[in-house]
C-alpha cells in the first residue's frame, strides 16, 4: 500500500458527534466566540495556515494530505462556531471579540516541512487553551460541550502531527 493509501486510514476527526447550539440570546457568550472563530489563533487562521501549508509542502505527499485533511476538519470546526455565535445572537464576522479584524499577517510562510509540523503543533496547543479559557468564561452548557468536543479532534491533530515529526526527524 502506498503512502496516500495509509493517509486515507488517518482520523482527522474523532467519532463521536458535535453538540448543537439552541437558539437563545447569549451575546456575550456569542462575542467571546469570535476568538475562536476568526480571532489569532483560530479556526480561520488554522483554515488558512493548513491550506497554505498543503499547497507548498506537495513534493511531500504524506505530510501535505496530512495538511490537507486537518484543515478540512478545521472548516468545519468553523463552520459550527458561526452556527453557534448566530444562535446565540451574533454575527459571525471576521474579527476578534475587540473588534479586531482577521488578518492574512496571522499566519506565517514557512516551508520547511519540520518547522511546519512543530509550528502546528504548538498552534493546535494555542487553539486549545483558548478553547479551554472560552469554556471557563461562559455559564453556556451548550457552547462548553461543544468547545471541549472541538478540543477531542484538536488533540488527535496534535497527535497526527506529532506522527509526521517522527518521519520527518528519521529523514
């Protein structure tokens, strides 16, 4: 079997299903998701940085589908936080909490495969406490669930990653 056949078998995402968010006014709670969604370490940012990532990393085949089907999964993951902040009675727009706007200056242009992987695992770590300090700032069981289950397929990316570091230190 070759390497893309192996990278077919890699989860991106864990089985179990992502709560949904009843329609309710939760403004606050809805503006405190604008971190995740398109604040700096967001799934906007992860989208685009992973996209980037798989588009130069192409001569390493294994490493950018691995690129590829992470940021698939972010989408998602971004997808559902706008959900979540227009049920609550947001609007999903490009900005942090503050006001600030999402930028492409977020991301960084690296190309060397092993700076990539490090630098990914240390932003999924980054995602993930600022998941675990949204949960701890809203009384929202709704939003808590499905912040912590977003966490469950950010951990399984860092370990995805972490498998590609592996390869790339025994190149």
């Amino acid at each position: 079997m070759d390497n893309l056949h192996n990278d077919m078998m890699i989860k991106y995402t864990v089985d179990l299903p992502y709560p949904e968010i009843s329609p309710t006014m939760d403004l606050r709670t809805a503006r405190m998701l604008l971190n995740d969604f398109a604040g700096q370490d967001s799934e906007l940012t992860g989208i685009n940085q992973y996209i980037y990532q798989h588009l130069v990393t192409g001569e390493h085949e294994e490493l950018s589908e691995v690129l590829k089907g992470i940021a698939l999964v972010e989408m998602k993951h971004f997808e559902m936080l706008g959900e979540a902040i227009v049920n609550l009675g947001g609007d999903p727009v490009f900005t942090s909490s503050r006001g600030r706007p999402w930028t492409a200056l977020y991301l960084k242009y690296i190309k060397n495969p092993k700076m990539i992987i490090m630098m990914n695992i240390q932003g999924e770590k980054a995602g993930i406490k600022g998941y675990r300090q949204s949960i701890e700032m809203t009384n929202n069981m709704q939003v808590k669930k499905l912040l912590e289950r977003i966490i469950l397929d950010e951990e399984l990316h860092i370990q995805n990653l972490e498998k590609m570091l592996v390869k790339f230190d025994h190149m």
